[in-house]
C-alpha cells in the first residue's frame, strides 16, 4: 500500500519503519519540510516526503501522527476542510491526553470525531494509540500478539487498518464505531494513570479467556 503519514516525529518514524520492512510505501509529511525529510531518511528507502497536499492524490490510507494540539493546522494542510479526504481511509493514532495526569484533554467528543468533522467524507478509524511505536514490528507467537483495539463506521476503512496492523505484527480487535473513540482514547489515559502510580498496566487489567467466558455463558443459558 501506499501509506501516508501525517506526522514526522516518533510516532512516524517507528510505524513507518516496521511498515516499510513489511513492504509498504511511505510518503511522510508534516508541518515542516525538513522535518519531514529527516523523517523519510531515518525510515529508509522506503519513504518519500512530500508536501501534505500531496497525500489525497498519493496514498492509499493516511495515518495521523501529530500531537493532539496540532490535529486541526495538520488537517488543513492536506485540504481536510475542504473535502480532499473524502472517501479515504484516515487512522487517527492521536493521544489526546495530558500525560502528566492522564486525563483526556477534549471535554466531550474524541480526537477522531475531530477528524471525521475536521476532514469531511474521511471514513476514519481509531487506532494504533495505545502501543509505543517502538513496540513494532511485534516479532514471536501469534498468540502473544499485541491486541489493537480499533474503531470506525466504515468496513473497508476498518479492514485496510487491519491490514497495515497485521502487518505489523498485531492483532486487531474491532470494538465498535467512532462513538467509541473517546472510551479507546480513555484508555491511554488509564494507562498513563496506573503507570504513574507506580504499577505496571499489563497487571491492572483482568485476564479473561474469551473461549472459557462464551462456554460459561452457554452453560448458564
Ligand atoms: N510516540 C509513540 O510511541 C506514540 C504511540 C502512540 C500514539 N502516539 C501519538 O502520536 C502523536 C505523535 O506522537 P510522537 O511521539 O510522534 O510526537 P513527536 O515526536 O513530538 O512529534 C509530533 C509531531 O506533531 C507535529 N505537530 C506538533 N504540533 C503541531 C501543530 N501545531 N501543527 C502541525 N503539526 C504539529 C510535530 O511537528 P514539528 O516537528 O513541526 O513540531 C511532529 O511532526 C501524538 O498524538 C502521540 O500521543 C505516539
């Protein structure tokens, strides 16, 4: 695929480097030209940077890797306001949480229905937020994979991000619509919470066994 990023940090530079070695093409675009070639060169071969306008004609699917204060001015400069991403898959992977306190920073609403109202006709999906960059490609058994809870109205939007996630070593969980972005982007905060006092987030969560939960059920029934 060609994959477009928005965003010429971390974030960018790590997914944009697991995706390359999976054979992908990546475009990088930001804010500012430089950035965005320092950003390609560190990928590799693989990527291009190009000018943000670029991106409608140019990708496939288009992943957002800005900080949350930098959603909206990102958007504008792909034409976003003026329609240029309808019809095209948009990932949204932006925390938009205080990371000192864990808290989400809009008071209602979600970084991606910012998206979706930023960049009309855009069949947005949420993901690719909680995990560190750094963490892909994941490389060991499948079962042990990373588990990417993702969300978003539109199937084909959904199945191409499964794609790119898959790719990248995971495994995709979809767990609803966009009106579920807020609760996925709730859980970073979570995350960031129990980290700061002192734990490890992988203990704070309980394990469940879906196939021993659905045969309970059935027992019950
Ligand atoms: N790093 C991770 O592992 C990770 C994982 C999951 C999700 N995320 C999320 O992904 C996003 C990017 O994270 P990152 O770690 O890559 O951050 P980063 O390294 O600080 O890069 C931030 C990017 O946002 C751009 N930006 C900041 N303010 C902007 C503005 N006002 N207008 C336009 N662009 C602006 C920056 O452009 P300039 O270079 O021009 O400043 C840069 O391209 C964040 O929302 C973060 O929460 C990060």
């Amino acid at each position: 695929m060609n994959v477009g990023i928005l965003g010429t940090g971390n974030l960018a530079v790590t997914l944009g480097r697991a995706w390359a070695v999976a054979g992908h093409s990546l475009l990088v675009a930001g804010r500012n030209p430089l950035h965005a070639s320092g950003a390609a060169d560190q990928i590799g071969p693989a990527a291009e940077a190009v000018d943000p306008s670029d991106f409608p004609t140019r990708v496939d699917v288009l992943v957002i890797a800005v900080a949350w204060e930098g959603l909206e001015a990102a958007l504008s400069l792909v034409g976003g306001p003026r329609g240029s991403l309808a019809g095209k898959t948009v990932i949204d992977c932006t925390n938009p949480v205080d990371y000192t306190t864990g808290e989400l920073k809009p008071a209602s609403g979600s970084a991606a229905a910012l998206v979706a109202h930023t960049a009309p006709g855009a069949r947005v999906v949420k993901a690719l937020h909680l995990f560190a960059g750094a963490s892909w490609p994941y490389v060991g058994p499948q079962e042990s994979a990373p588990v990417v809870a993702i969300c978003g109205d539109e199937p084909r939007a959904l199945d191409r991000a499964a794609v790119l996630i898959q790719d990248l070593g995971g495994q995709t969980a979809v767990v609803g619509g966009l009106g579920s972005a807020r609760q996925l982007e709730e859980a970073a905060g979570f995350v960031m919470r129990v980290v700061a006092a002192g734990y490890n987030p992988r203990l704070a969560v309980p394990e469940v066994d879906p196939a021993l939960l659905r045969a309970t059920q059935t027992t019950t029934e």
